[in-house]
C-alpha cells in the first residue's frame, strides 16, 4: 500500500527496493552515491528557490547537469533567471 507519493531520485528509490538484484540495478544507473546525492538534495533545497520543487530536485539528482544547456534540458517547465542557473549549477558541481 502506498503510505504518501514523493518524487525521489533513481538511488533513493532503490532504497525501498527489497530484492538486493533490483536494488543493484537500479543503483547501476545513479551517477552519484548516496551520501552525496542526501548532501546534494539539502544543498539545492538550501538554494530556496521557489520555482524548483521536490520533482525537479529528483531529476537533477539523476542527470547532474554540467552547464546551462543540460540544466534547461532537465527543468524544461521551468524559466530559470541567470543568478538562478548559476546556483544550482554551483551546487551540483560541489558534489561530484
């Protein structure tokens, strides 16, 4: 039964994966561990921008963008000014 609906990046969702094979496999697609995708996710929710919610936080998680173009590829919904862009892209690369 579904207890509450969160959007979590790939290694977070293997977290609640029973089976160790599924919880590999879907870890063999994360580019982060997970100590630094936690630290990541505080860090952009630290940023306090309002127009990055939960979702968008996921996703950049997953493909850590490495320039403006990737950042506006991901957060296609979403129109970033430039201080905007710069933080996040700060944040993502800290964590690599």
């Amino acid at each position: 039964m579904i207890d509450h609906k969160e959007p979590l990046s790939i290694f977070e969702a293997a977290g609640y994966a029973e089976n160790k094979e599924i919880k590999n496999f879907v870890k063999s697609f994360s580019k982060i561990k997970e100590d630094k995708a936690k630290e990541l996710r505080k860090k952009l929710q630290g940023l306090e921008i309002m127009k990055l919610n939960q979702k968008h936080i996921s996703k950049l998680i997953d493909f850590l963008p490495e320039d403006k173009e990737d950042l506006n590829k991901i957060l296609m919904d979403v129109s970033l000014d430039e201080n905007e862009t710069t933080k996040i892209l700060e944040a993502v690369k800290g964590n690599n």
